[in-house]
C-alpha cells in the first residue's frame, strides 16, 4: 500500500513587470508587425535599427527585468562572443 505523500503548492506566478508588459520575446516580420508571447500582435512605425531599438525600449514593452539587483539587464548580452 502506498502512503499518500503531501504536495507543495505550485508557486505563484511572479508579478509583472508593467514595464515589460508584453514579454521578453518578439519577432519582427518584413512588413512591420511584431509577434509577441501570448499571440499579441503589434504595429512597428520603426523604419530603421536605431528607430527599432527606441520603439523596442520605450513603446513596445518588451524586455525582462534585472536577475538580481546587482547584475545586468536579463535582456542585455554579456559581450562574450558578440564582437563584430
């Protein structure tokens, strides 16, 4: 016989950041929309890179939050491999 073993209850999803309201992650098509998590679709005016890294930062609320308070952006690569 088998004795019924007692569960932790799953953890609740952490909050979100409403900086980062649309996720972590999107994809940029040739025709200018943006495919985020979750099927949400957004309508990108950028024309160019630098225009793109402006509207990702400030207008389409993607990113993640610092993994501790010390360390770097979760979205910023650490350098290593990424000269060009």
């Amino acid at each position: 016989m088998k004795k019924a073993v007692a569960k932790k209850p799953a953890p609740a999803p952490a909050a979100v950041d409403p900086r980062f309201a649309h996720g972590s992650l999107g994809v940029l098509d040739g025709d200018g929309l943006l495919y985020c998590i979750g099927g949400l679709v957004l309508d990108c005016p950028a024309r160019n890179f630098a225009a793109l890294v402006e509207w990702t930062l400030t207008e389409a609320k993607l990113g993640t939050p610092r993994l501790n308070r010390n360390g770097k952006d979760g979205d910023r690569a650490s350098g290593r491999g990424l000269r060009g």
